[in-house]
C-alpha cells in the first residue's frame, strides 16, 4: 500500500499545476494519469496560451512535462478505476490493482468525447469513426471525410484535416454561420478554405458500411435524407465530465460537473477538483482556467493539511 499526504488523480494542465505547487509546498504527493497533457494534448493548434503564439496540444504537454519534472513532480502512469473514504483517509484503487492511502484528493481528470449514440458507432469505431483527428487524421491521407459538430474542436479539426485530406464534409446541426458556438476566426478560416464543404442544418442518423465504414445517412430539418460517401468521420459534438467511480456522496453541477467553491473544495472535507471536471471557473473550459484551479486546489491542501494534522 502506498501511502502519500495528497494524490492528485489526472495529468492534465489543472493535474500538473496542482503537482508543481504541491512539489514547492513541499506536500507528499503523486500524480496518478495515464495522458500527460490530458485532453488538452491533442489539440491541433492553441492560440490562446499566453506565452506562445500558436503551438499544438503536443508541444504543449512535453513542455509541461518537462517543467513538472524540473520540479520534481511524482508521477505514476496509470489510471484510476475507483476512490473510496474511510473516516479521514482517502483510498484510491488503481487499475492494475495497487493501492493508494491519502489524506487528501485532487480530482483533475478533464472530460471525455461525447458519442453520436447511433446505432453501428462503437462497431465502426477504429474502423471509420475517430474521435482525436489530431491522431487518426493521417491515416486519412488524400481520402474524404467528415467532421461532426460545430464547436471550436470541430472547426479547428476540420481545418486540420483539410491539410491532409481531399476533402472535408462538416457536418454541423446549426442552420447559419452566426449560430455556430465557435470562435469568428475559425469560422472564417473554415468558410474561407475551398477543401471544407460545410452542411448546414444535418444530423447525421445511419452509418453505413460493412467491415468499414462508407458513408452516413443526413437528415435535415426540413425532414429530408441524403446520403454522402466518406472514408473516416470524426465527432466532434462536444465532452462530459470524466472522473471514476466515486463511492462516497458528492455534489455535482446540473452538468454534470462535481460542484466546487472559490477554494476548488467540493462537499466532502479533504477532496477537490480542478480543471474541466469541476464547475469552476463559471464553466470557462480553457487550459490557462485549468492551470490556475490546480494551483488554487493544491494552496487549499496545502492548508487543509496543516489545520488536519
């Protein structure tokens, strides 16, 4: 059984922030994540990090890496199956079966792909449906695709894709430009490049193929089907909160989120969270927000265990 004064579960910004803080706290801690970079690793392009200009998710988290490991941040490449809580004491089961006893808990294990929830989607899956363009993009090399949805993950794997494919179908539910949840400069960048065909107002309601997927089957709001030929298709429809089994009581957020105050503390004394699994930052799901909660929650430990001695 290994033991440590706080474990910090999920090796993304907010993850990794929390450990260098811990490390300069001089708090008895480990980081358990299987992705270091979590989700955010594999963005295709972030124009919105103060220190660079534009750098991909990838670079992003190598950087990070580097810098926790300057700063002596424990780590442990593994992923969390479930926590439990016994009087003061957290327990904390890694999939591979070791134990983790800790005092107190960071949870910073991000969000998960949002599925189409079709019939055929998880028989496709690998196969023709993606959900990472930045990783199986290539694979799709001079060959047709779609993209699903109309957020930035969308736009900006669109714009991605369009670099490696023939062309890009991007398939998105909203009826006009002006409806799409995206920032203006990927929305110009998509309607300005001539490999993108956006479909307006689809969903997408059939996968069709047999070993591999063919095409899909669109339906409009008007109630019209069309049918359109593509090799691979990437969601990109959204994300919810991903965290393990949890078997103690805790608020959660209407979506989802678990529910936390200024001080990233959650309803149970000793247990926080930070970065897109929490409801802080007024739901603002950015690295630089990650990055403060997880500082913000190993400053709150860090008093927690001095006042729990």
């Amino acid at each position: 059984m290994t033991k440590c004064d706080l474990l910090i579960i999920g090796a993304g910004p907010a993850g990794l922030s929390a450990g260098l803080y811990a490390s300069r706290y001089k708090i008895n801690h480990l980081v358990v994540g299987e992705l270091i970079g979590g989700e955010a690793s594999t963005a295709f392009k972030i124009c919105n990090f103060p220190t660079e200009k534009e750098i991909s998710g990838r670079e992003l988290a190598e950087k990070m890496e580097e810098t926790v490991g300057y700063h002596k941040v424990n780590i442990i490449k593994e992923k969390v199956s479930c926590i439990e809580k016994k009087n003061k004491i957290f327990l904390v089961n890694l999939k591979k079966g070791e134990n983790i006893e800790a005092k107190a808990v960071i949870l910073a294990t991000g969000t998960k792909r949002k599925k189409l929830g079709i019939l055929k989607e998880d028989f496709f899956r690998g196969r023709g449906i993606h959900y990472c363009a930045t990783c199986d993009g290539p694979f799709y090399k001079d060959k047709i695709v779609g993209v699903v949805g109309g957020g930035n993950a969308a736009l900006t794997a669109a714009i991605f894709l369009a670099d490696i494919c023939s062309n890009v179908y991007l398939i998105c539910r909203e009826n006009k430009k002006e409806d799409l949840p995206a920032e203006t400069i990927w929305i110009e960048n998509v309607l300005n490049n001539k490999k993108i065909k956006v479909l307006w107002g689809e969903n997408i309601k059939e996968l069709i193929g047999d070993k591999f997927l063919e095409a899909v089957i669109l339906k409009g709001e008007d109630g019209k089907s069309s049918k359109i030929k593509i090799n691979g298709l990437f969601v990109e429809i959204g994300s919810k909160p991903n965290f393990p089994e949890i078997k103690f009581p805790l608020d959660l957020a209407p979506n989802g989120e678990i529910k936390v105050n200024p001080s990233q503390e959650t309803s149970v004394p000793g247990f926080f969270a930070a970065g897109d699994v929490s409801s802080g930052s007024n739901g603002l799901r950015q690295i630089i927000t990650a990055l403060s909660e997880g500082m913000i929650a190993a400053d709150s430990v860090f008093k927690y265990l001095k006042c729990n001695k």
